[in-house]
C-alpha cells in the first residue's frame, strides 16, 4: 500500500502516510496469521513468509523516509521514532538471520 505513494503527483499529507502504514501493518498482520495457522499448509506458509518478507522490507524503508526521518528531531516525537528505527534494525538482523538458515 505505500508503493501507492510513488504514483502520485503531489506529495501525500501527513494524515495519507500514516494511513497507508497503517494498512501495511494490518497486511503484515494477516499474513503473520497465515504462518501461524495450524490449518495453513507448508507451502500456502511459505508463499505467506515470502510476501511478509517483502512487505516487511518495503515498508521498513517507506515507513524510515517518509516518516521516522521527518520527526526523529521533533522533541515530542523522538523517542518514537528512535524506538521505530531501532526495532527496523532488529527486524534486519532477524531477517538476514532467517537467510542464513535456508
């Protein structure tokens, strides 16, 4: 959903940005199900890890540029978005942690 950012002429407000995360995370959560579920078959989990994976990766870079960037400076937001940057990196190691094991 925050690809969809790139197709506008005009830069989005800050209300769109944070609308269009908030709709990754809820992907992200639905996928998250689909791993989890005993009901999900092997290959229907991986296909779900393989999407989640890329949505993670995009969304982590749209989310630090479009947003954790702009308000890291600001006093009332940055402890936030410090916050939202370190777990980015967490996210990274964790990722890149996974790959080594396939």
């Amino acid at each position: 959903p925050l690809k969809n950012i790139s197709t506008k002429t005009t830069q989005p407000n800050a209300k769109e940005i944070v609308g269009l995360l908030l709709k990754d995370h809820k992907a992200m959560r639905a996928l998250i199900q689909k791993i989890k579920s005993p009901r999900s078959a092997p290959s229907k989990k991986l296909n779900a890890f393989a999407t989640l994976e890329k949505l993670v990766t995009s969304h982590v870079k749209a989310e630090e540029t479009s947003l954790l960037e702009k308000i890291k400076h600001h006093p009332r937001f940055e402890d936030q978005a410090s916050e939202g940057i370190e777990e980015h990196r967490i996210h990274e190691v964790i990722a890149a942690g996974i790959h080594r094991l396939k």
